[in-house]
C-alpha cells in the first residue's frame, strides 16, 4: 500500500509541476526499475524465447503446451537467471507437436 501511495504522489507532483520536475526527479537518483523483457516463439516440435534483461536481475523460464487435439499438456522449463542488460535464449522440445509458447519472468 505504501509504495502505490507514493508512486500516486509522484505521479501528481510530476503533472503539477511539468517537465522540471521530471528532470530534477531524474537527476535526484530516481529511476524506474524494470525485469526482463521475452518474446516466445514455437514451430512444429519446438519452443523457444528470447530473452533481453531490464535493469534488474530477473529469472526466466518457458512455458509450451505439448499435444494433439484434446491430448496435450502444460510444460514449463527450468528457471534460468538473466543480469541486468544481458541475453538468453531458452528453448524446449516437444515429441509430437507444440500448441503455443509464453514466457515467466520474475524478480532474482
């Protein structure tokens, strides 16, 4: 609850204020944190995702749905970690055929 009331505040002080104080805000240590960004891919029997990391250290691991018609299955990779600024590509496999792909990404 604290830290939605204080991104509230800022929030309003900033459109009060204008571009000042966004610049002052900027020079005055505050800056916005992010996780990793991924994108994920799937073709016949594989999945994969491509992984570029935010300002934070984050985990990241593939989900893939494996199957055919009404018999298919939730998968999900291992979690992999992802520095700062850094890249990675996961990728898995299925036997018969991938239905879709999506990517988990979470605070180290």
């Amino acid at each position: 609850m604290r830290r939605t009331s204080i991104i509230v505040a800022a929030t309003a002080a900033l459109v009060v204020a204008g571009p000042a104080a966004v610049a002052t805000a900027a020079t005055d240590g505050a800056t916005v944190k992010s996780l990793a960004s991924c994108t994920a891919h799937y073709a016949n029997t594989a999945a994969w995702m491509d992984c570029t990391g935010g300002s934070e250290k984050s985990q990241v691991r593939l989900g893939y749905n494996c199957g055919v018609g009404p018999v298919n299955a939730d998968h999900h990779t291992n979690w992999y970690p992802l520095d700062p600024w850094g890249s990675r590509t996961v990728s898995a496999s299925c036997n018969v055929r991938v239905n879709g792909a999506w990517p988990n990404v979470r605070k180290y």
